[in-house]
C-alpha cells in the first residue's frame, strides 16, 4: 500500500505532467473562461437594469399628470399617455405612427405649425401656441401647446397640451 501511495505521489509530481507550455495555456484558458463568465453576468445585469428603466420610464410617461405625446425625429407621434388621448377625444392606436401635425391640425394650420417649427428648431427652444382642435365627436375645444426639442438620442419632441377654458 505504502508503494501505490509513492507511485501516485510521484506520478502528480512528473515534470512532463506539468511541463511549462501546458500550465501556461491551462492557466490563460482558466483565466478566458472567468473573464467570458464576468462579462456575460454583467451583460446580464446590465439587461436587467435597462428593462427595468424602461418600465419605470414608460409608466412615468403613461401616468404623467400632464397630457403628453412623444415625437420621433421623423416627426411621427411614438407615443401618446392616456390625459392626451382623453383630451383629443382619440385612442393611441390612432395617433401612433401618424405624422403629427397632419393628425392634429387642418391642412392650413398644418402648414403654419411646422414653419413655427422649423424657425424655433434652430434654437433648441421650447415654445407655446394656442389653437383649436377638432375632436371626433365634433367637439371644438382650444388647446394651449408646448413643444419641447429633445436634443439627446433618440432625438424628436415632446408635446404637452392643456385645454383653454372659456368661450370664443
């Protein structure tokens, strides 16, 4: 027994066994294969806490208190919160994707609205306009606009509206 315990001993201890190139490529591959793991686990994480920002951001912008619509850079409406769709008297599916000054305004308006754009784009400015809407069920109301640059990727706008009380 004593001789088996020697043998084995000495076997671990070969010098082939352990010859200089193979513990350098076992250790750089044992090194690869911790790194490869450290870096899908952050990858991981760093999914995980971009979905979870984008939830919060989404439910900040559904619930905001304000009536909102978010405009993409090709000035199509991406977004709409439920305040605007109740005050436009319209349901999301019918404002996401159209291009929003042709979906709220009339033709005429349309055209006076997106050279007001045009000038107040040059300074990154937010700026108001009041005008009227028609809503579907034939309603007209005045609305208050204040359209926002948003300068940061992904670029486009952001419209908040108020409904003017009063008779006109």
């Amino acid at each position: 027994m004593p001789f088996l315990r020697l043998t084995t001993i000495l076997l671990l201890a070969a010098p082939g066994l352990y010859a200089q190139e193979s513990f350098a490529v076992m250790a750089m591959s044992a090194t690869l294969f911790i790194l490869l793991l450290l870096l899908a686990v952050s990858i991981a994480y760093r999914l995980k806490q971009l979905a979870t920002d984008i939830l919060i951001y989404q439910n900040l912008f559904a619930d905001a208190p304000a009536a909102l619509i978010r405009i993409d850079r090709h000035d199509k409406i991406d977004a709409v919160n439920h305040d605007m769709q109740a005050l436009l008297g319209m349901s999301a599916p019918e404002l996401i994707g159209q291009v929003w000054y042709e979906r709220l305004f009339a033709s005429e308006s349309s055209v006076q609205v997106r050279h007001l754009l045009y000038k107040q784009q040059k300074k990154n400015a937010t700026f108001s306009f009041e005008s009227s809407f028609y809503r579907p069920d034939r309603q007209t109301i005045r609305i208050q606009w204040k359209i926002r640059r948003i300068v940061k990727k992904p670029s486009g706008y952001l419209i908040s509206a108020n409904e003017i009380n009063g008779d006109f």
